[in-house]
C-alpha cells in the first residue's frame, strides 16, 4: 500500500524539510544531466576511434571515410543534402501515418469481433513474412515511380508492430474492470471508448515508437528503387561513384531523421499518458 | 435441503435463490460450484457468505449479479429477474481489486456509472461528492488512483457502487488485499455505510472475524461440490464498534464458526 501524496504548502516546510528537498532537488539535476551527457560523451568517443582507426590504420578514404570527411559533405554539400531529405521525410511520415491508422482500425476489427481476428490474423501474419526488399520491387511494378510505392513500403513496415501491439492493449484489461462494465450493462462500444481505448494507449506509443524509426526504413528501401531523390537515392549513388563521405553521410542524417521521429512520439507520450508515467515512477 | 428462509413472510426478500446449481466445463472436467443451493436474504439485512476456497462464494454472488447464469435452479433479485435488476441500476458490485481506471480522477471514477448503459437515468439521491464524502474522502475528489492507498482506493470503489442508489450491494471480498488496521477500520464505517442506506448486503470474505463482525447472518458454504453447510444467526447488539470482538459473545461465535468450518 502506498502513502498518499501529502499536499504540503510551502510556508509549513520545516528549514530541516527544505534542506532535504534541496539535497533531493540537486540530486535529480544530477541524474538528470548525466542522462543527457553520456550518451553525447558515448557518440564523440566512437567518432575518435573511428578517426583514429582511420588515419593509424591508413584506410583508404573510398572503403570508408574518416568523420571529419563525414562533416565536410555536410557542410560544403548541405543544399543538396536537405534536398534529398525533404522526399524521404514527407514519404515516412505519411507511411507511417497511414499504417498505423490502417493498424488501429483492423485492431479495432479484430477485437470487437473476434471472427475477424479468426480470419484475418494469418493473412496479416503472411504479409508481414515476406522481405520488405521482396515487396519493394513489386509496389514500385504495381504503383509507378512516384511517392505511392515509398509511401506504400514505409506503410506496411509500419503496420505489424501497432497491430499486434494494440490488438493486445485492446484485450489486456483488467478482467475485473470488464466485469464492472457487465454489472453496468454497458454495450461493446462503450466499453470500447471507456475502457479498453486508454488501457491500449501505452501499448500503442511503444509500437509508435519502433515504428517512428521503421518507417524512415521503408522510405530509404523504396528510394533504392527507380528514383534519383531521397535519402535512399543518395545511397546507392554514393555507393556507385564510392563517394564513401557521402554515404556515410546520408547513413546519419537517414539516421538523425529517424531518432528525430523517435523525439517527437516519446514527447507526445510524456505529454498524454499522465497516470502510467506517475504510476511507473 | 430445504431452503433456509429467513425472512419474515411479510416482506419481500431481497435475494431469493431456489436449487441454485451451476457447472463449469474446465481442461480437468466438469467442477460443480454451487449444488442445490436455496437462501433468502430479507431486504435491509447484512448476510456475509463464508467458507474455505473453491466453495463457490463469489461464483454464488456472480450468479445473483447476472455475471453468471445457473446450470439450473432460480434466482430472484428484488421480486425481479436479475437481468431486470441489473439494467435497472439496482445493483452494486465491489470486487476485491477496487477496478478503478487509473486515468481517472476519483470522482470521475464514481461517476463512470452514471456514463455507460444508460445510467444517466438511474441516478441516485446522492451526489458523487456526498457519496465520497460518505466513505471518508472528502478532498480527494480530484486525486488518481495512484495518488490513493489501497483502502482509499476500495472507499471510491463502493462510493461508485452506491451512485446509483442500488437497493442490493454485493461485495466479493472488498477488503481482502488490505492490512489489518485498514481493514478494520472500513469494516466499522462499511457498517455505518449500511446502516445510512438501508442497503442489502452481501459480502463475501474468507476472514472469520469480518463475516462475524460485519453479518447479521453468516452463510457457511462448505466446498467441492460448492453448498450450504449452514446459516448462523448473530446475535450481537448493534450499531457494532469494534471492540465488540473481545466480547464472550463473539469469541464464542468465532469459534463456533471456526469448529464448522473446519469440517467443510
């Protein structure tokens, strides 16, 4: 049994209370701060062993480049960089809009009737077997040569995670509060909105999160295919003419794309589930 | 068995079950956890069910409920079907995990019936305010669950079984997961509760002392198959305060229903 949170205000804490929240405060900042600095501290140490990998070991600059190589291209070539990454930014966020709106809804199907799920579970099982290099050719044959195969890959990668995911926030319910909702002779859809709607929201942000980085996926595989712009694009030529700076270039900013998706869901979930963020502390 | 009235023929009771059987199909056969159950449980009183585990306590107020229909056997709730009872709001349930939803605020938690099955039509002649007030939680109205203690959380989980104003409460070991003291303490005021309601009660426990300090009659059920072993009369004064449990009285009572118990 926890202790209630006492509502204390501020004139009665004690002069020994505050020192304590003082000690306490400090502490967090601490805590808080050594979180955002070693990962920092993480990056720069590879990027010095890799520069020094580099240079020591005399590796030619076309097999792989040294950071500050890296650095240059964005600098001297960062128009052009920018340029690539717009196509394949618009082409992941609208995969991954769409796919997880398309997973929610079938999740949705699945657990309001279970004949669905019956039915369609395997299907989307099958789907989700086949390699997401397999399926690329045969959207880009199906869809042309436009954004519609990008965004279609990005989509698909994007929709088996949310729909197992939320097809198990949906029914993972404490069993007592589905009785409570009986005895209350709520219909299915009421106990849809009330219940089972916010219990899957926890469920939906951790599959919102590894799709936050799958869909730039999608994206960049769909660019490999049949376009000359995107982050995919610039890949495979880079790899031809082995401008190796430039590939390792698009590599991080396809990559700084991705955790900048990442950001912007983990945001979005601190900011809207309140009571499961207080009840893990 | 005969059936064990104890209401007075004049009234109507709250709780009429007739021959009440009911069989599970489980991956080991079929278990039968009630058999042949008849009790009437007169409008206005506090009956508390107990007996060892697998005597089929919760499934018998389950199936009064509606949350479960007998294999065979009637149950009449209020003079009604309790299918009829349950879509008129004239029961409350409390589980034993208070079955809050941790997104919200305690009222808002005690007014969820009024928002589903259309409740909005069944509402009671207390507010959620005077409900919380009632169990001790005046102030709190605003807090989430996880804000609460476990005995607090159990408080808002009978201020919502009550803001219907039901005529029948059914309580399946609400205070089973609690520590001693709390438990003790909302056995006193569950007591008080009662008696500014006029409520019928049910209250299943596993705990001697709280089916014997809470009841005015205690049903002991014995197990496998799930039936009635009997029903005992309390005779302790009331309004009950604690201290009546050091009593000769109760200590003998206790005991008796322990020697029965052992034998079920």
């Amino acid at each position: 049994m926890s202790a209630p949170v006492e509502k204390v205000s501020v004139a009665a804490i004690s002069e020994a209370d505050q020192a304590a929240l003082a000690v306490d405060a400090a502490r967090r900042s601490r805590l808080k701060w050594r979180k955002r600095l070693l990962p920092v501290l993480a990056v720069l140490c590879i990027g010095i062993l890799w520069w020094q990998a580099v240079t020591q070991l005399g590796v030619k600059p076309f097999i792989a480049p040294s950071p500050l190589a890296v650095a240059q291209v964005f600098v001297t070539r960062f128009h052009m960089m920018l340029v690539n990454l717009a196509p394949t930014a618009l082409e992941a966020v609208v995969g991954f809009v769409l796919g997880n709106t398309i997973a929610v809804l079938i999740a949705t199907a699945f657990v309001q009737r279970k004949v669905v799920e019956e039915a369609f579970y395997p299907v989307a099982l099958m789907v989700n077997t086949i390699p997401i290099v397999a399926s690329a050719p045969i959207l880009v044959l199906l869809l042309g040569n436009g954004i519609a195969p990008k965004v279609a890959i990005s989509a698909i990668i994007c929709f088996f995670p949310t729909l197992v995911n939320m097809t198990r926030g949906f029914r993972d319910v404490n069993p007592q509060a589905l009785e409570l909702m009986r005895v209350l002779s709520a219909s299915d859809w009421e106990v849809f909105f009330k219940v089972r709607v916010k219990n899957a929201l926890p469920f939906l942000f951790s599959a919102l999160r590894i799709t936050a980085s799958t869909s730039v996926i999608g994206a960049i595989v769909g660019e490999w295919i049949g376009t000359n712009v995107g982050i995919g694009a610039l890949i495979i030529q880079a790899t031809y003419s082995f401008d190796s700076a430039l590939l390792y270039a698009s590599v991080v900013m396809g990559s700084a794309l991705a955790l900048l998706f990442f950001g912007i869901i983990s945001v979005a979930e601190t900011r809207i589930i309140k009571w499961n963020v207080a009840q893990a502390r | 068995m005969d059936a064990m009235t104890v209401s007075s023929k004049t009234t109507e009771a709250a709780v009429d079950c007739r021959g009440v059987t009911m069989r599970f199909v489980t991956a080991r056969g079929v278990t039968t956890a009630l058999q042949d159950i008849s009790i009437a449980v007169p409008r206005g009183s506090f009956l508390t069910l107990l007996g060892p585990s697998g005597c089929g306590k919760s499934t018998l107020l389950r199936v009064v409920a509606d949350l479960l229909h007998p294999t065979s056997g009637t149950v009449t709730v209020l003079g009604e079907k309790p299918e009829v009872a349950r879509k008129n709001r004239e029961i409350g349930f409390v589980f034993q995990d208070a079955a809050l939803l941790p997104w919200r605020t305690a009222i808002q938690n005690v007014m969820l019936p009024l928002e589903v099955g259309g409740g909005a039509a069944h509402r009671g002649n207390r507010s959620a305010e005077e409900l919380l007030a009632l169990v001790g939680l005046a102030g709190w109205e605003d807090a989430f669950p996880h804000e609460l203690s476990g005995g607090m959380r159990q408080r808002v989980a009978i201020a919502r079984a009550l803001i219907c104003g039901p005529k029948l409460l059914l309580m399946d070991e609400p205070f089973g997961a609690l520590d001693e003291i709390t438990r003790d303490r909302l056995n006193e005021e569950l007591l008080d509760v009662w008696a500014s309601t006029g409520v019928t009660v049910l209250f299943v426990t596993h705990s001697i002392y709280e089916a014997a300090f809470l009841g005015q009659q205690v049903l002991l059920l014995a197990a496998r198959p799930g039936r009635v072993r009997e029903l005992v009369t309390v005779d302790l004064p009331s309004p009950r305060r604690l201290p009546v449990r050091e009593t000769v009285e109760f200590v003998k009572l206790a005991g008796y229903l322990r020697t029965v118990l052992e034998t079920c």
